[in-house]
C-alpha cells in the first residue's frame, strides 16, 4: 500500500464517519424507529441500548419506507461500532425493500471500504450515483475512498475535486486532497 492510500484510508476511517452518519435516513412519526433515526442523527457512536432500540423498531409495523429506512440507520450505528458484517447485512435488507434509495447504496459502499472491498464498493456507490443521490458529494468522497484503495488516484482525484465544486469548504474532501501531487508529464520525442 502506497503512502498516499494509507494517509487517505485513515482520512476514510477518522472522517469518513461523518460521511456515512451524513446519509442516515429520517422516519415519519413517533416510536423506536424515530428514536433510532435521531440516534444515528445525532452522532450515536453504536451504543448497545441504541441498536436494541433500533433492532425492537423493525419489529413494529412499518411502512416499507420506514422499514427500509430504519434498517440504514442501524447500519450506520453498526458500522459506527466497527461492526461492518452486520452494517453491511442491514444495508443490504434496505436495498431489498427500496432498491431506489440511494443513502442505501452509499453506506453500503463506505461498509464495503471499510472492509477492502473497493471494487464492490464502486458498484454500490455508482448506483447511488445512477439514482441521481442528493449525497452526492458523499457518494463522490466513499467513491473517491474506493478509487484509492484500488490505487487508481487520478479516479480519486477527480471524484475529490467534483465533491468540492458541490461542497466547496468540505473538511473531508478538503483533507483528503491535499494528499495528492498533481504532476504533468512532458512529451519525448
């Protein structure tokens, strides 16, 4: 692994979880999995109590939306834990039931990061793309993550500079590309 993947893989993992708790999901009304939303709204870090919370919600009746929501939303708190096996099993249950929902994808992706899988994670997070996400300077970072872990840098450097024409003072992406160099190479005769 080059310098530059290792600086932007820990880039991934110290910010990466603002992106992904970013891409939470709201739920209409009141209830477990209202609580659960505001939990990983509000920064939850995976505490047990919380994913039980969330866990008890699925088992109320949901709309198919809130159902799919709610499964996201415990996939970011998984995933927040370090627990991406079962973040990448909730996130694939909300795709299942709302395959058109593009936070879906995107976590799915950033689970996929976390866990080296960066090929499989640009599928994901290119459907969210497809889906015309309204995360896309998310998408666009997890994408970028991706590239890099693939050590494709000029894929991640090009997904990084269109993250900031959408989110132009961005910490994130801010960070994550000053790790790069850009060089030009000159014609030999």
């Amino acid at each position: 692994m080059t310098q530059i993947s290792k600086i932007l893989l820990a880039t991934v993992f110290s910010l990466g979880m603002s992106v992904s708790a970013s891409a939470q999901i709201i739920v209409q009304g009141n209830g477990a999995a209202r609580d659960c939303y505001m939990s990983a709204k509000m920064g939850d870090r995976g505490q047990l109590g919380t994913i039980r919370t969330c866990r008890s919600a699925l088992l109320d009746e949901l709309s198919t939306r809130d159902l799919a929501a709610t499964h996201i939303n415990l996939g970011v708190l998984y995933m927040r834990r370090g627990d991406n096996a079962d973040a990448q099993t909730h996130y694939k249950k909300a795709i299942d039931l709302r395959p058109s929902t593009s936070e879906a994808y995107i976590n799915y992706g950033a689970s996929l990061i976390y866990t080296g899988n960066y090929q499989e994670a640009i599928n994901a997070i290119n459907k969210a793309i497809e889906l015309k996400t309204v995360k896309m300077p998310e998408a666009l970072f997890n994408r970028a993550m991706a590239y890099d872990g693939l050590e494709n840098y000029k894929g991640a450097y090009k997904d990084l500079k269109q993250a900031l024409v959408l989110k132009p003072e961005w910490p994130a992406a801010l960070n994550a590309i000053d790790n790069y160099t850009v060089t030009t190479r000159s014609k030999q005769n």
